[in-house]
C-alpha cells in the first residue's frame, strides 16, 4: 500500500474527529479524572523517594579547621588530615541524630 | 437475471411464471386506512418504489428508478424506501449542494418532492381547530382532539407552505400565523426533514451508506449509544450530523434487535431498570445460544464440530423492513460469532418495495406457502419472506416447534393497540404468547407503546410478563419521517422498544 491505513476518526491533520469526540463523550469525564489520578500518584511516588533518598543535611556537623601547620609527616595531596578527636565527635554527632 | 440473493429455484420459477401480483391486489385494501398510524405505514406502502435489489449493478432504465451516483460503487444501494435522484448526468453532477437542501415542497429541484407536494395538498387536512373534524383523534396529543367544539369551516386541504420549513402544513396563512405556537413545536423538526429528504435526492456521494464487514469477536463492540456502536465496530467516521441521521434510519432495525438479544446490551436489570427479572430470564436462554462458547472448530474434516440450529428471528407485520438492503440485515449477524441466523419476514405486506422480485415462487409441497428465500447472503445468514398472516402459518405449524432458546419474534411498530390494526393482530397475539418466545415490540411514540401494552393486557387477561419496560430505544432512527398524509404526523423509526412474552408458569393447579 502507498500510505499506512489511516483511520477516518482522524482529520488529515491527525486531530480526532467530531464522530471520535462524540464516541468518547461518555466516558470523557471519567477518564479524566483517572487521568489526573494517575498523573499525581505517579508525582507523588517521585517525589516522595527524591525526597526520602536525599543526601543527609550535614551543614550542623562542625568541620574542623585546616591545621595552620601540617603534622610531621609530609603530604602531598590536600587532603585534610583529621585527628582521631574530631572523627570521634562526628561518630558521636551522627549516633545522636 | 443475476442475483446474489434469491435461491436458483425461485429464480427459476419467477422467470417461468407469468402470473402477476396475485398476492398483492387482495392485500392493497389493508392500506386503506385512515389514522395517525396507519397512515404511516400506508404512506411506507405507498413509498416510490426502490433500488432493485436483484439488479445489484445495473442502473435501472426506469426514470425514477435511479440510484447510484456515478461515484458509488454499484454494490453500495442507497435506502430502498426512498427515491433517490433521477439518473445522474453523465459528468456525475449533484442535483443539490449541501448549503442548498432547503426547498419549499412545491418549488423543489426534486420532481419527487414536487410530487409529494402535490399529494399533500390532495390529501392531508389543515389542523386549525376551527375545521370539523375528520378522523377520529387517536391520541390526546393528536391536533384531531382540539378540533370539535368549536369548529365552524369544513375541512380544507393544506394549501400554505410555511416559510420556515417549507412543507405545506395549513390551509391559508391565516390559519398557519393562529396555530402558530403548537407549529412551532415541530418546525424545526420539519425543516430537518425537508433538508434530509432533500439531502437523499440530492445525488451525492453517500460514504454513510458504506457498512463495515465482520470483525473478530475481541474487539467487542460497545452498545452505548450510536456513536460508540459505529466506532467499536469500526463505521467510516460519519462526522456529520446529517449523515448520522441518513445512515441511522435504516441501521435501526438491525442494531434495535441486536442490542436487546446481546449481552453487551444497554439495557440492563440493574442500572437503569429497563429489563425485569423475566427479562433476564428470557434473555439468558437467548444469549446462551447466541454467545456460544469456541469449540475448537476449524475449516478442516477433523475440526468438524456439531453446530446448533440457526436463531431464528420472526419479523412479524414486516413492511419496509423487509426490503431493506441485505448489507443492512447482515450488520446483525456481525455483532454474534459463530451464530447463524434466519431471518423471517411474515406479513401481508411483506414484500412492499420489492417489486422486482415478484412473482412470488410457486407453492409446492416443499415450499407450501411461496416464501421468497434467499439463502445466498452469507454463510451466517438467510432471509425468507412470507406473505401471510403469522396466524395462518403457526396453524399449519410451519415453524413449529419453538425454542426460546433459539427463536425470537421482532414486531417493528405494530399498533397492536391502534383501532384500525388491532384486529388483524387479535389472532396473532394469543399464539404468539403461547410458543413463551420473547417478543420485541417498538413503536413510535411512549402513549403508542403504553397504548399497546394495555391492549395486550386487557386482551390477554394478564398472560403476559413484560420483559424489558416500555421507553426510549437507544438505537432509534436519528431521523423523523414526515407523514405524507397529515404533515404534523413526525416519527422516527422504532423511537421506543419493549417486551414481553407468554406467562410461564414453574407449576400449574392440578384440577
């Protein structure tokens, strides 16, 4: 066939017909509102696991200071060295919380 | 003679026997009646006369025997029960455009409306009270009612065509601007009409008239309402309203049956209470027929399967319906898979508008009271056509015997209750409720049903249950008819549908 079987409910514009919007007239409202059910179930859902899954809120956990000096041992990289105090107090902070 | 639809013997004997309409002539004296009603199914009766349905593709000579536009394809007919156009010109042009339907009667392009015009202005009697009456009222709506007391001027035929609808309604002018309130109650309605009659002649291309073939019994057809009907069972999209009324008018009578007897039927014991629990019985023993379960049959020896008898469905006082195109009929056998049906036309006037096919065959033993019967129409469907009164051939127990499961009676606005044919229905009806088979009634008007029901009460002494209540038929004719012979006179075909069946007793009193 030259062109794919075209339904006669549809316009040359692919916009639905009067007879289509007739023959959903019943079940128009309905299935509306089961729309826009489904459509805030399913915003719901989303946002509710974003929400749940969000990364921990650490802006009251007190991050110790860049030591002035580095300790004895040299490094290279500029990773912050943390004394075993300071991971102590966090361990306890997040316990607490 | 080709013909798709007439058995080879009847062929054969319509082209030997040179006896002509002899049932018809005793016949014609039943269409002398007056009456609201009546004079309905006269003016059907007296409808010009169709598109031949033998000669499927060949464009009549006859000058008003014209059909098809030039675009259709032969095998398309438009509605037998109206004219179409005469011939159309050899360049395929239409009479009418479609923003130019509204003709006065008298003033039409149309020969044929000029015609009904005619007859009109010969027949039909002005409303205005202050004419004598001349039938009886059969109705409190009937216009006949208002006439009586005070009425002084004899009664005059309709000479004045409305302005606005164009059919003759009144008298004189005088008389159409007095009665105006109560013509304007059906004004509209009536322009309606003269546009689609004009609309009918007007030689277009119909692609309404076009009707889908079967489909698989998965994709369920939904019996709301007409809309979701023609796009469950895939319809071409019929976008105008025009249309819809044009293509409804004859889909009435095969979708009224088919929506009652399916169990996807809008009529329901539950919601909106149309059916009783009668119904409900009489309609599962039909349904269970008419939904048979797969039974792993195929086209081969082995996937041989035993199959039921057809469902029959008796016609009862068939007029137009019988000459409706076969296209038409077989849209009811579509609806049910695996399920074949019969089809039986029974009436005195049962072969109105089929001419063609007279005469009837011979009666022969095998064939005893000349039924036309035409078997070729599909593997799930026959039609045959009996011009008699049903009394005669239940006596003889032609169809004997009947099964509610199978059997089904289709009685397409009766007037069982009307004065001037209830007493051709006094000897149908207590046979009718004896065989305990359901029987679908429509009619054109709620006081006409109600009118039926008390007479089958009264006449039956309450023998009868009622099976589906009396109200509008979803799957009614869009379109209104006009009466040729009282122009207020509008209905639509089967606008409301009811049964009811014999009165069966679980147990009886042992004298």
């Amino acid at each position: 066939m030259a062109i794919l079987p075209r339904s006669s409910y549809y316009d040359k514009h692919y916009r639905q017909s009067p007879a289509l919007i007739r023959a959903r007239q019943p079940y128009l409202v309905r299935n509306i509102f089961t729309g826009l059910g489904l459509c805030a179930f399913t915003i719901g859902v989303y946002s509710w696991t974003i929400n749940a899954v969000a990364q921990d809120d650490f802006s009251d956990v007190p991050i110790p200071d860049a030591p002035a000096q580095p300790p004895h041992s040299p490094h290279t990289g500029v990773e912050k060295s943390v004394s075993a105090a300071a991971l102590d107090q966090q361990k306890a902070e997040r316990l607490k919380s | 003679m080709q013909s798709g639809y007439t058995c080879s013997r009847c062929l054969h004997s319509l082209r030997r026997l040179t006896n002509t309409k002899t049932h018809t002539r005793g016949y014609s004296s039943i269409s002398q009646r007056g009456g609201k009603y009546t004079s309905t199914r006269a003016s059907v009766r007296n409808a010009p006369v169709p598109k031949l349905l033998i000669h499927r593709r060949a464009i009549t000579s006859q000058e008003h025997q014209g059909q098809i536009s030039i675009d259709e394809p032969p095998q398309i007919t438009t509605s037998p029960r109206f004219k179409s156009k005469p011939s159309p010109t050899a360049s395929g042009n239409v009479l009418l455009e479609p923003n130019n339907l509204f003709h006065h009667f008298s003033d039409s392009p149309s020969p044929d409306m000029r015609r009904r015009a005619a007859f009109m202005k010969t027949h039909a009697y002005c409303t205005h009270p202050s004419h004598h009456q001349t039938r009886m009222p059969l109705s409190p709506h009937d216009p006949e009612a208002r006439k009586g007391a005070k009425s002084t001027q004899a009664p005059a035929f309709v000479r004045f065509e409305c302005p606005d609808c164009g059919i003759p309604v009144s008298c004189s002018e005088e008389h159409w601007a007095d009665d105006y309130e109560s013509h304007m109650e059906i004004c509209d309605t009536l322009r309606e009409i003269n546009e689609d009659d004009h609309d009918l002649r007007s030689g277009r291309f119909f692609p309404e008239f076009e009707y889908p073939g079967p489909q698989m019994e998965e994709a369920v057809v939904n019996m709301t309402n007409w809309d979701t009907y023609l796009y469950s069972r895939e319809y071409q999209a019929i976008n105008e309203e025009r249309s819809l009324r044009q293509a409804t008018r004859l889909l009435t009578y095969p979708v009224t049956i088919g929506s009652i007897l399916s169990e996807l039927s809008p009529y329901d014991f539950r919601r909106d209470g149309r059916l009783t629990i009668e119904g409900l019985k009489s309609l599962s023993a039909l349904r269970y027929t008419l939904h048979p379960p797969r039974t792993g049959a195929d086209g081969t020896i082995k996937g041989l399967r035993p199959s039921p008898p057809p469902v029959r469905v008796f016609i009862l006082g068939a007029r137009a319906e019988s000459s409706l195109p076969r296209e038409v009929w077989q849209q009811l056998s579509f609806l049910f898979h695996r399920v074949a049906f019969h089809l039986i036309f029974i009436g005195p006037e049962s072969m109105a508008n089929r001419d063609a096919e007279f005469p009837l065959p011979e009666r022969t033993p095998g064939n005893p009271f000349g039924a036309v019967v035409e078997d070729r129409i599909s593997h799930e469907m026959k039609i045959s056509t009996f011009v008699e009164y049903y009394h005669t051939l239940h006596q003889a127990g032609l169809f004997h015997p009947y099964d509610p499961y199978f059997d089904c009676f289709v009685l397409f606005h009766p007037g069982l209750g009307h004065p001037a044919s209830s007493h051709e229905w006094a000897d149908t009806l207590p046979q009718l409720l004896e065989t305990k088979v359901p029987i679908i009634c429509t009619g054109y008007t709620a006081w006409d049903m109600e009118r039926d029901r008390k007479w089958v009460e009264e006449k039956m002494g309450g023998e009868m249950d009622v099976l589906m209540e009396p109200g509008e038929n979803k799957f009614r004719s869009l379109r209104w008819d006009l009466n040729d012979f009282d122009p207020a006179d509008i209905s639509c075909a089967n606008w409301g549908v009811w049964a009811f069946r014999g009165k069966r007793y679980e147990t009886t009193m042992k004298e």
